[in-house]
C-alpha cells in the first residue's frame, strides 16, 4: 500500500499526516506536489490541513484550481480513497468531491481544542473499525468549521447516512455545547454517496498517539489501512486456483 500526501502552498498539516502514517503505522507514504497530477500510483491520498494559498479569497477556494486537484478528482471518481482533514474537508467541498461548505466559526474566532465525536457511520473505509456511536476524542483547529448545506442537502445527507461525525459530549450526546463552531445538526464530518470519499474538521493525525493528549485518531487510520488489505487482497483470493 501507498498513501500520497498533497502539499499546497501553506499547507501545515502535512507533516503530520505523513508521520502518522510512516512512523506510527509503518506505511510506504510520500508527499505529492500541489502542481503534481500523477496520483494514479497510490492507493488512498490525504488532503492535509492548513491554510492554502493562506486562505486568500475563500478557504479551500484557491486549492481546488491546482493541477493536482484534477488528478484527486479522477482519482476519487474511479473509487479511489480521498480523506479531507480540516483544510482538507473545505477543498473538498469546493471542488464539488462533497456537497456543502464550511463558513466561519459561530463568533467568529479560531478554535483550538480537544472535542468529541460521534461515528454516526461505519460502512466508509475511513470508520469500518470503529463501533457505531462510538465517541472519539480529536483535536479541531479551525477559523471555518461551520458546516452549512441547504435543506434538500441536509436530507439527502441524513436519508444516505452520509453524516460521518457528529460533534457530541463525551457521552455522545448531540446538544449546542458539543458543537465547536455552530456546525448545521452537529455535523464533523461526512462523505460522498460512493463512501470513498470523507471530510473531517477534527484532526486525526494529530490524535494517534498518547503523548500528543489523545489518541481517537488511532480508529481512521486503522480502518483506512484494513480497508486498503481488503481490497489488494480481493484480486490475490481469486486467482488461486480452486
């Protein structure tokens, strides 16, 4: 397995990512270039938090021009694994990879904290180690992590189980306290219709090992890499002779 980590101008996140992934769970990962656009030799690619091109215009605005956005779009539309984290999620959103948008925070002041996190939905290769209604405990540092949609999106999103995390007390308990930064229904994160595709305000990253104060990371990253062996061994399983 091989993982890619997108580089923007002023991404600050991806290092993070990328130890995570190399040191903690010992995986082959390499950074790709905001102008790159070969992505086609990874298996799963990560769009790390940050403030691209500093967040001139709109969050996320600017980065989902670059090259490499062409090539995560092809990429995610052939079944390929995208996981957006905090900068990550906006791009996401505004390159039309997953419907809403992130506005500013509810009294519009960044945010740097531990919250907690309802897993509202395990069948994404992102949560399939997780318990459903489990909480996690996760870092969140963002200015714009009011998630908004329109009625029919929030809908759709509920009717599809589209809703991936759900901010909540450390009993999972969905009230306005739990919620950060005013989030529409407590809303953390979702994905695509397809499931292969997850944006998260939260920083799993930077929750995978105990020193840094929490480990609620830990289950993404493990989902993310079970997925992953599930799908290469799949072909292996079939061309053994019965």
């Amino acid at each position: 397995m091989k993982f890619g980590v997108v580089v923007f101008p002023g991404s600050n996140c991806d290092h993070d990512a990328y130890h995570a992934l190399g040191q903690v769970f010992h995986q082959p990962v390499e950074y790709i270039w905001h102008r790159s656009e070969q992505v086609k030799n990874f298996d799963a690619i990560i769009l790390p938090g940050g403030f691209s091109y500093g967040d001139y215009l709109r969050t996320g605005a600017i980065a989902r021009f670059s090259p490499v956005m062409r090539a995560v779009d092809q990429f995610a539309r052939a079944g390929g694994l995208v996981l957006g984290i905090c900068n990550g999620f906006q791009i996401l959103c505004e390159a039309g990879l997953l419907p809403g948008a992130l506005t500013r925070n509810a009294g519009l002041r960044f945010s740097c904290r531990q919250v907690h996190v309802r897993v509202d939905s395990t069948d994404t290769p992102f949560t399939s180690a997780a318990r459903s209604g489990e909480v996690l405990q996760i870092p969140i540092a963002h200015a714009d992590g009011n998630y908004f949609c329109d009625a029919a999106t929030l809908a759709e999103l509920e009717r599809n189980r589209q809703i991936v995390f759900r901010y909540t007390t450390p009993e999972g308990r969905e009230d306005a306290a739990a919620n950060p930064n005013g989030s529409l229904a407590n809303i953390a994160g979702i994905c695509n219709r397809e499931r292969n595709v997850v944006g998260l305000m939260p920083h799993p990253e930077r929750a995978v090992e105990a020193t840094l104060g929490s480990t609620g990371g830990l289950v993404i990253f493990r989902s993310l890499l079970e997925s992953l062996t599930q799908r290469t061994a799949v072909p292996a399983r079939a061309s053994v002779p019965a």
